[in-house]
C-alpha cells in the first residue's frame, strides 16, 4: 500500500496531468467548438469547470477509500483496473472531440467510457459501497454529456 507521502505526489501528478490536458483543450473549447452547431440545452462554457473538478474530486475520494480498503486483494485489484480504463477513455473523449474534432467516433467513444464508469463503480461498491456511490454523478454526467455528444454529432453530420 502507497505511503501518505506517495499518495500525495500521486495527486499532485494527477493534478498536473489533468491542467495540462485542459490547457490542450482549451484552445479547441474558444476555437473550433464555439463554430459547431450545439443544441439549444447545451450549458454554457462556465459550467464544465466546476462539474469536472468536483466529478475528478469525488473521484479521487472513491480510488482512495478502494485502495485503503480492506477486502479482498483480487477485487480491489479489479476495481482499481477498471478505474485506470474508465480515466483513459474519459481522457480520450476530450482527445477525440476536442482535438481530432471526430464527432461519430466521440459518440461511440462515449458509450464505452458510460459502460467503463459503470463497471467501476460496480467494482468499486463490491469493494467499498461508499466508493461505488461517489462514482454515480459521474455516471450521472457522462449520461448527460453521452446526450449532448449525440446531438452535437447529429446537428453537425
């Protein structure tokens, strides 16, 4: 198991990572999508900072308690597997809209990362039911965003 000190420079990492993946998008999110045809229900751009930050905080919190957990060796490994897949889809959505601007391919993309997040909290509520239940509005969003991927690609094919 991972010291405190590890698990601090983990986050940090992971913190680093994500800012620099954002200032990669960033500059598609002012470009290339404020071009597209969006449905009148997409919210504005202010609104996917705090969703997204609070989203990657809960998650945080749930590999934590799951790599903190007690149980089973196997299923904690399972767990923490799946979650690494779901983050590295969740990463190649942004990828694919934002940058290849791929539209099609970000929509089926999506319906993998839905089905990804939804094994890991699975996963995650075996191991600790508390880590499950801090994934849902995570599901909850990546519904929301897997409908509005859809509209976007149809308003613009």
């Amino acid at each position: 198991m991972a010291t405190p000190a590890e698990r601090r420079g983990h986050r940090r990492d992971t913190a680093r990572r994500r800012r620099d993946w954002g200032l990669l998008t960033s500059d598609a999110i002012r470009g290339w999508y404020r071009t597209i045809e969006r449905p009148d229900w997409n919210p504005p751009d202010w609104v996917f900072g705090p969703v997204w930050t609070t989203l990657y905080a809960m998650m945080g919190i749930a590999l934590v308690k799951v790599l903190r957990s007690e149980g089973r060796a196997d299923e904690r490994a399972l767990a923490v597997a799946l979650f690494a897949i779901q983050l590295a889809l969740n990463l190649g959505w942004s990828w694919i809209f934002f940058v290849q601007h791929d539209l099609g391919l970000a929509l089926a993309e999506i319906i993998g990362l839905w089905l990804a997040i939804a094994a890991t909290a699975g996963a995650f509520g075996r191991v600790q039911p508390a880590a499950g239940a801090l994934l849902l509005p995570y599901l909850g969003w990546v519904t929301f965003a897997s409908l509005l991927t859809a509209s976007i690609w149809q308003l613009n094919r």
